[in-house]
C-alpha cells in the first residue's frame, strides 16, 4: 500500500491520536524446532536438509512440491501440515 504510512501519520497528526495499523497475514513465523514436540526430530531434520526451518516456508508451498523436495512420504507430509496450519489459525 503505497503511501499508507504517510496517510496514517497525516491522520494522526489531525486527530491527535497515535495510530496503530494491524495488517492481517502478518503474524510472525514460527520456527519448525518449536514444534518438536508434535513433530518427530528426524522429520524436522529432513525439512531443514532441503532449507525448509519455518512454518511459513513449508506453507508456503504446495504437498506435492515438498514432497519431491524432501525424502518424506505424503502421510508424513500431510499430518506436518496439519500441525502449522493449526498454529496460524487460532
């Protein structure tokens, strides 16, 4: 949004009042080892072989492309996926 920030302190300085933007979708990301108590270690381990440590970065991709990236099987995949989409819904 370009211009967005000049338009918020503009609005702030009319109004007097500080203003504070929330942007949907820019929750933090989340360290895969953080979920090592749901995901077993050697899994974590074969989505780092392949530069994959964040929950947003495995989102961000489609199962099929994981799992021809990485040494997993499609159940495996599919239950990792479960588990952080989990995280970002609440």
């Amino acid at each position: 949004m370009e211009g967005g920030g000049h338009n918020i302190r503009l609005a702030g300085k009319l109004t007097g009042y500080e203003i504070d933007v929330f942007r949907e979708g820019a929750e933090e990301d989340v360290e895969l080892a953080e979920f090592s108590d749901e995901i077993d270690s050697w899994v974590i381990d074969e989505f780092k072989k392949v530069g994959l440590d964040t929950a947003k970065s495995i989102l961000e991709l489609q199962k099929e492309d994981i799992i021809k990236r990485t040494d997993l099987e499609d159940e495996t995949v599919s239950e990792v996926l479960r588990i952080l989409k989990a995280e970002f819904e609440e």
